[in-house]
C-alpha cells in the first residue's frame, strides 16, 4: 500500500522555517510614483527629483499627482520656488523614508558613491566648522563634502544627505528623523559684550542692567532671550527695541563692535574669549534651551564616509575645552 504522502494531490509539507510566499497582488501604489514623491519631497521641487531620478520634471509631476489620486490627498502645496509638504505629505515621507531606508540598508551596493551633501546653518559654518576647516581636510582627505549654508530658520536638512541642526527643546521633531540623528553637544548659551560697552561699570553687573543696555536678537522673535527672563523670574526684557539679526554670527560681529549684549553659544565664542574681545558682563551659568544634532538620510547610513565624519565630529566636540 502507497504511504499518503506519495499522494501527488496530497499538498507537500513545507520545510521547517520556511514561509509561504503571498501570491495576491500586494495593496500598493506604484513604486514609481513613490520614488518620484520621495525625491521631490528631499529635493522640495520636482526639477531636481528629475534631475536625481533621470526623467523630466513633468514625468515626477505626473507620478506625484497619480499618487495623490490614489492616496486621495494632497501631499504638496505648489509655488513658483517649489513644493512644501502637506500634513499628509510630512505622514508620508517619514513612511516612504523608513521603507526606503531599510531597503538602502539591505542592499548597500545601491547607495551613491558621490559626494555627501550637508546642510548646516550659518552661524555653525562661521563660529565652529570653518575655523576647523583646515583640520576636517587634513583628517579625512579622501571624503567629499558638498556643503549648503544657510540661515538657521531656514535650516530643515530636506534635500540633504546629512545636515547639523539646532533643535529647541520646547520643539516638536518627528520621531523618524530624531532616530537617524545624534546629539552634537547641548546648547550652552552665554550673555557677551565687548569691553568698550562697559565703561567703568565693575564686573560682574547685576541683571536689572539689562533694561538698560542695548540687546541684540539672533532671531526676529527673540525667544532665547525671552526663555532667559523666565528662567530667571525676571521682568520683560525690552526686545522691542532691540537690534535683530537673522544668524547668531551677526549679533555676535554687532557685540564685538560694541553695539550691545549678545545672547551666544558658548563654543561659537570661546575665541573671542579667549583674545579679550568679548567679556562675560553678567554672573549666570550657561542656559541651554536646546540642542544641535547631526541628521542623516537612510541612503547613506552604510556608508564609510558617515562613520568617519560622525567620529572627527565627536572628536572635535570632545577636544573644546569650556
């Protein structure tokens, strides 16, 4: 008598560990209409998605628009500098970046081998990267860094490979971009003037002289140094008349000149410190009120460049002595 598992309409049993494979079709919209989203959203226009995806703008206009038929959403507000992402586009991308991230991770030999583009802000360029500049080179000859300054307002690392950001604590900061990222150093800010400010006035000044000096913003709300007044219970700060600058290095350039009281990170001063140009008026230790971190897409997170340029910067950070 044959055993039944001779049986050829007998179903097989299959090895043990191995898996069924879906034979439906799976519920997803085109692949191509995803990559050509993904790339406008890096890149916030569709000229430059076709650029990296090697169509026209209007093929990556078209697959976006039948992405968003089907999705039965808009995923990007139109403009003549570009697109800017919905709340359904923002929900989107962080899918599309972690689904292509395990994808870039899984298969290595797909990530670019060109040079890595970084965004950083101005003042970060200007007060810590530029002067160790010289130093980044010499340590690492071989990586290839495409660098785009920009003011720290305008700084969102879209469309970069990596970026150095300033983040706010009292910020919100989507949790897919904060797992690809790591901490720089704390923000630890200090108020600074230039000697000739002072006059005669005897060091350390109390904090009531601050409504009576000139102060000087770094951003166009001041909202660093409106955290400093509540942190220290202390009266509105009068802002209203303050000198306003779009970067930190601006207020900073204004102290040194003799223009006022600058709010400044730290390591963006030390130098100034340090050669006298700069003076600590006011007894307070530093405040920090955020952070800069280092971002990087999921495209690159194989490759050696990233884990060379994340040890140099914790190096550098590690060597500044505060």
């Amino acid at each position: 008598m044959p055993d039944s598992t001779d049986d050829p309409q007998r179903p097989k049993k299959l090895p043990e560990g191995a898996r069924l494979r879906k034979t439906e079709p799976r519920n997803l919209p085109s692949l191509n209409a995803l990559r050509a989203f993904d790339a406008a959203a890096r890149h916030q226009g569709f000229a430059r998605a076709g650029a990296e995806l090697l169509v026209s703008p209007g093929a990556v206009s078209r697959q976006v628009k039948l992405l968003e038929e089907v999705l039965g959403a808009e995923l990007f507000h139109r403009a003549a500098q570009g697109v800017v992402l919905t709340e359904e586009g923002e929900r989107l991308l962080s899918l599309t970046d972690s689904a292509f991230e395990i994808l870039a991770q899984a298969l290595p030999q797909t990530a670019p081998r060109g040079p890595l583009t970084c965004q950083v802000s101005a003042s970060f360029y200007l007060r810590w990267l530029l002067p160790r500049y010289q130093a980044f080179r010499t340590a690492l000859p071989e990586l290839k860094l495409d660098l785009d300054v920009t003011s720290t307002v305008a700084a969102t690392g879209q469309g970069a490979d990596l970026s150095i950001l300033y983040h706010r604590f009292s910020g919100e900061v989507p949790d897919a971009m904060m797992a690809r990222s790591e901490r720089l150093f704390l923000d630890g800010s200090i108020l600074v003037c230039a000697p000739s400010l002072l006059g005669r006035r005897k060091l350390p000044l109390p904090l009531s002289a601050l409504a009576k000096l000139p102060l000087l913003l770094n951003t166009s709300d001041g909202w660093d140094w409106r955290a400093l007044a509540a942190a220290k219970d202390m009266a509105p700060l009068p802002l209203s008349r303050a000198a306003r600058f779009d970067i930190d290095d601006g207020a900073i350039q204004a102290a040194m000149a003799g223009q006022g009281i600058a709010f400044a990170e730290r390591r963006f001063v030390s130098d100034l410190l340090a050669q006298g140009l700069l003076v600590r008026a006011f007894d307070l230790p530093p405040a920090s009120f955020g952070e800069y971190r280092l971002h990087w897409r999921g495209s690159v997170v194989r490759r050696p460049a990233l884990a060379q340029l994340r040890h140099w910067l914790r190096s550098e950070v590690a060597k500044q002595r505060l």
